[in-house]
C-alpha cells in the first residue's frame, strides 16, 4: 500500500511539474511573440510611411524646385542674390537628398524581416503584394485583416489623393515561435515519460527481489518443522499398529510432502528453471487427483472432467507447472457457489499445430468484461481473504518462465469462465530409446 501510494504522488508530482513548465513556456512564449509582434508594426508602419513619401507628388515637386533654383543661381552668378540664399537652398536639397536615400534604405531593410504583405486600394483590388505564397484574393485580404488592423496610406496632394490600406500577417519567425511550446511540452513530457518508466522499472526490480528473498527464506524456515513433522508420523506410526491409525499416518505423510514440494516451489521463484521435454498428461493427472480429493472438505458437489491427449508433449518445469495449474483449478472450484447443481471443472489438453493448449473451464459466476485485464495483477481478489496474487503468480510462472501464454478466453456472468495456457509443443521422440531418455 506505501508502495502505491508513493508511485501516485511521484505521478502527481511529474504531472505538476509539467504543467508548471507548459504554463511558464506558453507565456514567456506568449510575451516574446507580442513584443515581436509589435516591432513588426512598428517597422510596417514605417514602410507605410515610406512608401507614402516616396510616392507624394508634393515632395518631389518641391525637390525639383529647389533643384531647379540652385541650378539656376549657379548659372546666372550677375543676379543679385546673397550667398546666404544659395547656401539655404543647396542645404535643404541636401536635406531631401539624404532623406529620400534613408527612405531607400527602410524600404530595403524592412523587407529583410520577410513579414508577408499587401496593399489594397478603395475599391478593395490588390496592388501589391509581397513575401505571399498564397492566391491573392479577397480571403487573404479577409485572413490578414483578422491577423492585424490594416495601415493607411495618404497618396497624391490636395487635388488629386488616394487612400490605400496596408494589410500584413505574420512573420514567418512568429509562426515558428508558436509551435515552440507545444514542440517544447513533446519532448519534456518524452523525457518525463522516459524518467518514470525507468523509476518504475526500478522500483519492480527492487520489490520483485524484496519478494524472491521472502520467498526463498520462507522456503528455508519450512524446512525445519517439516522434517520434525516427518520424525513425528513415523513415531506416531509405530506406536498405533492399528489400520485407522496408519491411514491417517498415510494421509499426514502425503500432505507434508506435498507441503514440501510447496516449499521447494518458493525456493526455485527467482531462479532459472530447468525446463525439460516430457508429457503433460501425468502432471495433469497427478494435479486434478489431489485437488478433486479435496473438493468434498470444500462442501461442493463439482465433476471434475477430464479431455487429455495423452501424446502432447512441451518443455515444462513439474513443480512449477503444477503449481500453476493448482492455482488455476482452484480458482475454477472457488468459482463455483456451494448451492449451485450440475456444477464442474473441465480441463482440456490439445495439441493445436505446433502449440499445446490447455482449457481450463468452470460453470462458476464468471468475471465481467471490465474485469477480466485486471485479474492477472497483483492485489486483485474476489475473495474476502487473499492477497490477490495466485493468477499474478501464475502468469509469470506460464509467461516468463515456459515462454508460453496464459489469457482469460472467454467468461460470461452466471455461466463461467474459460482460462487458457498456450505452450509450444514438442515433437514425439522418433525411438523408444528416445522415449525412455524422455
């Protein structure tokens, strides 16, 4: 439970953080994106403005005047006019000289930043456009103008004058910027995705060894009062000749072994099994007699069916292939309610094309749709009492173990359910030598 409880704070915590750091991109992003924005009016505006003064009539006639007279004072040197008046007027045409050369060069200079442009006239038709790369029509004039107010530009002089409109959008460095956050947001939340998958994975590496050491010690402890339960049988034997005394002797003998085959199982958890190729009959056999021993101490009335292919052969563990199929069974009886007539377990073993396939199916109460990914994870019971690891345990002993595969195949509410084990199959040996290795 602490476990779990840490995972979803460092989850709570990761997602904070990330949230904190898309909120603090987005507006940092947002502030540079206005403050770019807006030198982009700025040097619009002042294109406009250029464009404006180049193209007023009245400042160029005013230019060619001043020309004009200069020239004209410097030809006719006898006309009585003072120095001053020529230098004045040389002065101011060098005035305009310098600033139609600095109107050049904002023409020129704003064009650098490539922000895509049009001028429209009156009637709506546009004049120019440039650093497009769409048709020019009315929806462009429709887009920029949602993008940003149009600039007005005065042309002509006081009898004759033209109004223009300067519509401009975005420029390509803002478009770009845009996108940062969300680019931005992609990769911390893939290095965030990375960190937590990694910690996760440490963290199951660490408990699963917490678990193998448990179970391996538990193994050890058991095997001490085992052996003292053994020497305690034998005495109890010879003491009691009597048969009643000696079936119960039998029995006790029976259950400590399987106790210690119990315990052996927990010592190999961790370990590599040793798989070897063998019939699965036998296992399956020497698994369904014991549980169907026990089934009247359960107080159920269960048949116990039985549909094996005696030749079906696959590379298994016994003890730890009959531990997952004790589990398995007895979850198909613990299934199956106590009042419940014409009530069974069946189990089935095949050989499908080169796959061994084992059906273990109960007429229990089924499992619902919703349920039936979750079964298989460690915490998951029915039952008022139990961990809820016997089919987590189960499936790695089948998956991880024997290579195989063990799923839910189909369970229906108040009809039961089906659970299936695929293991790839083996060949027949080709001579009884063989068989006999086998």
């Amino acid at each position: 439970m602490k476990i779990q409880l840490t995972s979803n704070r460092i989850n709570i915590v990761l997602v904070g953080f990330l949230i904190l750091l898309g909120i603090g991109s987005f507006v940092y992003n947002q502030y540079l994106v206005n403050r770019i924005l807006t030198q982009e009016r700025s040097g619009i505006e002042l294109w406009a403005k250029a464009i404006e003064y180049t193209g007023n009539p009245t400042q160029e006639e005013i230019s060619q005047n001043l020309l004009a007279a200069s020239n004209y004072l410097k030809t006719n040197a006898s006309a009585a006019v003072p120095d001053s008046v020529i230098e004045m007027i040389e002065e101011a045409e060098a005035d305009r000289t310098s600033q139609t050369f600095v109107t050049q060069e904002i023409l020129l200079s704003e064009d650098r930043f490539q922000v895509p442009r049009i001028i429209v006239d009156e009637r709506g038709e546009i004049m120019f456009a440039n650093h497009v790369d769409a048709p020019l029509n009315q929806e462009l004039i429709d887009r920029f103008s949602a993008i940003n107010d149009p600039i007005e530009i005065k042309l002509g002089n006081e009898q004759y004058s033209q109004t223009q409109y300067v519509y401009y959008g975005e420029s390509p460095t803002v478009r770009y910027l845009r996108y940062f956050p969300y680019i931005q947001l992609s990769l911390l939340a893939v290095l965030l995705g990375i960190g937590y998958v990694s910690y996760r994975a440490i963290a199951r590496s660490e408990q699963s060894n917490l678990w193998v050491g448990m179970t391996k010690e538990a193994a050890h402890q058991l095997g001490t009062p085992l052996s003292s339960l053994y020497g305690w049988v034998e005495l109890l034997r010879e003491e009691k000749g009597d048969d009643f005394t000696q079936r119960i002797c039998n029995e006790l003998e029976n259950d400590i072994s399987r106790l210690r085959d119990v315990a052996e199982r927990f010592n190999k958890i961790g370990s590599e099994p040793e798989l070897n190729a063998q019939k699965l009959k036998p296992i399956l056999e020497e698994v369904m007699d014991y549980m169907e021993q026990r089934l009247p101490q359960l107080g159920k009335n269960v048949d116990v069916l039985r549909h094996i292919d005696s030749n079906v052969r696959a590379k298994v563990n016994p003890d730890l292939f009959q531990w997952a199929l004790e589990n398995l069974i007895k979850n198909a009886m613990d299934a199956i309610k106590s009042n419940t007539t014409k009530s069974y377990v069946s189990v089935k073993l095949e050989r499908v094309e080169n796959e061994v396939v084992i059906d273990i199916t109960d007429s229990g109460v089924g499992i619902e749709k919703k349920y039936q990914s979750e079964v298989f994870k460690p915490g998951y019971s029915t039952k008022k009492r139990g961990w809820g690891l016997g089919l987590s345990l189960t499936k790695r002993i089948i998956e991880e173990y024997h290579k195989g595969t063990l799923i839910v195949h189909k369970s229906e509410l108040g009809e039961g359910t089906t659970m299936r084990i695929i293991l790839k199959a083996i060949e027949k040996p080709k001579s009884l030598e063989d068989e006999a290795k086998a």
